[in-house]
C-alpha cells in the first residue's frame, strides 16, 4: 500500500519568481535539503538556442529524493507539477531528470526549428532519437 516516486529535479527560476517556486517547493515537494544557488549567463550578449534564458539572475534549486505515500498517484506525479510550476514561473528545467512534458511544452521551450536544423545537418540519416524522445520518452 505504499507508492513512491522518485524526484531528481534542476531548475532554474528567475529571482524574481524565485520566492514562489520555494513556497511550491515547502507545500508540495517537501523534502531537505534543497540546494539553491544563484546563475546567470556568463555574457549577457549570449543567446543560447535550445536553453533560453533572458538576461538576468536565475536562482538554481537542485534536489532528490523519494516521495512516498498511501495514495496511489499516476505516474510521474510531483515531477509532472515541478514542470508546471517552472514553466508558469518562466524557468527552465534540466534534462537530465526525468521528464513528462508534452511535445507541444518540451518544443515551445527548447526551439524546436533551430534543433531540426541541427539535427539535419549532423544526423541527415536520422540514426540518433531526437531529444524529446530522449529525454521525455527514454526511447
């Protein structure tokens, strides 16, 4: 009777909206530690494609854990409204950790046009998964 899930998340949060992912953070997620540290792009003229982030300070929480409970939850749960949380707060979320957004949410983050451009020019064959295929669905 016991369900668990596994949450190892990264995400990144603009200070502004930093306060509001740690309260979500202390109602939901609940478990310590959290590791928060500050970021930003090194050169504030950089844009980078398929991780934007506008110019400005991000504050970083890092943190992993196993959520258990009574309740039987469908899959992917807490990690699903960790994403949520981060993409109505304007964040980013890295990829590593497991993954459950949509094509549309996973594309509309991360460019999907300049990513095909890419992936047409060193994988013309299509030999290689795209990474939404990597990172959401773990083909």
């Amino acid at each position: 009777g016991v369900h668990a899930e596994s949450v190892i998340q990264d995400v990144e949060v603009p200070i502004e909206r930093a306060g509001e992912f740690l309260a979500f953070y202390h109602d939901v997620i609940r478990f310590m530690p959290v590791w928060v540290c500050p970021t930003q792009p090194y050169d504030r003229q950089a844009r980078f494609d398929l991780y934007p982030m506008e110019p400005g300070l991000y504050v970083n929480f890092g943190f992993w854990d196993v959520i258990r409970g009574r309740k039987k939850l469908p899959e992917g749960y807490y990690n699903r409204r960790i994403e949520q949380q981060v993409m109505a707060l304007g964040g980013m979320k890295s990829l590593y950790s497991d993954s459950y957004f949509t094509p549309e949410e996973f594309w509309g983050m991360h460019n999907r046009p300049v990513y095909a451009r890419l992936k047409q020019t060193y994988d013309s064959q299509g030999l290689l998964k795209d990474l939404y295929e990597k990172c959401v669905l773990r083909a």
